[in-house]
C-alpha cells in the first residue's frame, strides 16, 4: 500500500524556519525518525519511508506554496497512487498553536497551496492535516505572521506537536483517515 505525504512549504534558507513550512519541518522529522534523507527530484525533495508493511512518500516540494499541485499531481500519477491515500500536511492560523485536525476533504480555507491542489486535482476530495500556527498578529499582518520565524516559546511547544503529528501520519496510513480523526483531532 503506497501513500503520498506532502508537507507544504517554501524552499529556500529565508522560508526554512517560518511558519508557513511546518509541513517541511513534520515531513522532516519523519524522515529523521525513520533514517532516511531527501532526495531532489522532479518538482521536489522526496524519500520513502517503509512502516508496518506501508510505502510512504513524503514529498516536500519545490515549487513554492502557490504551485504545490502541480507537484502533488505529478507524484500521485509518477507513483501510482490513488488520492485517497493522499495527505497534505499544512499550516493553519485558525488553529491555536500545536493543534492538528485532520479532514477527508474540504475547502482551501484561504490557503493558497490547497488552493492550488484542488485546482490541479479538479476537486477538493483529499485528506489534510492541518497543523495549528495560531493567529497572534494584528489585523492585516497575516502575511507576516505566517513568513515569520517561530518565537524561542513557540519552539519549546513544537517538537513535542511535531512528534504528534508524526503519529497521526503513520496512523492515517494503517489504521484510516476515520480512525486516526478519532484519535488525533484536536489533540
């Protein structure tokens, strides 16, 4: 059973510590955890983890936040993989600071690499995890909000958060997307 995992994220040193790519930073520490490293290849950074009998390919890609469908498209199609085993794992400013909810399907909420997903796929019917960033940034100040570096208290919350999120992929992969929502949504 294959499974494509792909952390939205911008490439480049000045997007790497931002909370726009906690998908970078959950996909990185999977890879960590499980010995293995990225490989750059055709519209981003990949690599497989194997886990309980599963292929996960956690795909980071390369073609920064607001084209991150094509990416994904060519993965699922390059892997044969269907798109319900498809998770997307991003951030989200409507979730306190740590929380993870994953959905079966849904709108892009503002998101501009959902948006860009569901365009490309033709439909909003795949899986995310959305990792809570917190909204604590005056009104018209998302932007620098979501492109800033994480604080040093923020920092202290996210490896243990990260490590959760971590287990709510592995789950989604084993025990299934209604499951693994029983277990993890807003934990």
């Amino acid at each position: 059973m294959k499974y494509l995992i792909t952390g939205l994220g911008n490439i480049g040193a000045e997007y790497t510590n931002t909370r726009h790519n906690i998908g970078f930073k959950v996909l990185d520490a999977f890879a960590q955890a499980s010995n293995t490293a990225f490989i750059s290849m055709r519209y981003g950074a990949l690599t497989e983890v194997r886990w309980k009998g599963r292929s996960f390919f956690l795909l980071k890609p390369s073609t920064y936040m607001n084209l991150s469908g094509n990416a994904v498209n060519y993965w699922l199609q390059a892997e044969k993989i269907p798109v319900e085993n498809l998770l997307v794992v991003v951030d989200d400013v409507a979730l306190d600071l740590g929380i993870i909810r994953m959905r079966g399907k849904g709108s892009d909420g503002g998101h501009n690499g959902l948006k860009h997903i569901s365009h490309i796929l033709g439909h909003q019917n795949y899986a995310r995890l959305r990792f809570g960033i917190g909204n604590n940034f005056p009104q018209g100040f998302q932007v620098d909000y979501v492109l800033g570096a994480w604080e040093k208290d923020e920092c202290e919350i996210l490896t243990e958060r990260i490590d959760v999120a971590v287990e709510a992929i592995k789950s989604f992969g084993t025990i299934g997307l209604e499951r693994t929502m029983n277990i993890f949504n807003g934990k």
